[in-house]
C-alpha cells in the first residue's frame, strides 16, 4: 500500500514569490526528469495543507518509481504494466 503523498509547497517567513520560484526551480527538475506536465500541474497544485496520493501506474508512467521489490529481488516497475 503506498502511502506517500505529494502537494505544493509552504515555508513559514518565505513571501509567495520566494516560495514560487522554489516551485518553478524543482518543477523545471522534476520535468528534466521525465515526470509528465499533467503529474507536475496536480503536485504542484495540491494546496500545501491537503495530499494527493498518486496511483503506482502514475508513478511508475512517470519515472518516479522504477523498482520494485518482489520476494526480495529488484525488477524493474514497467515489467508492470
């Protein structure tokens, strides 16, 4: 069961600005990473005080995931699906 969740960020005496462009820098590293348009847009619009919890084929579709562990040996996620 996965239980990690994803939402926009929040620092306490950080200004919008300052916070945005923190959003920008790690969406724009996320995206050279592979992770879709569509998977930034929702992480990065889940209000900082909620969570969205993506799907296992969201996360592997997306590069976030990539091993699994089964029995105690590593194969590759995509093997999936």
């Amino acid at each position: 069961m996965l239980t990690q969740g994803v939402h926009s960020y929040a620092f306490p005496g950080f200004t919008k600005k300052e916070v945005q462009s923190l959003m920008a820098r790690d969406r724009h590293y996320y995206k050279d990473k592979g992770l879709s348009d569509k998977f930034l847009e929702k992480a990065f619009h889940t209000a900082a005080d909620d969570m969205w919890y993506p799907t296992i084929a969201e996360l592997i579709k997306n590069n976030v995931i990539t091993h699994q562990v089964k029995s105690g040996k590593l194969i590759s996620a995509k093997k999936r699906f």
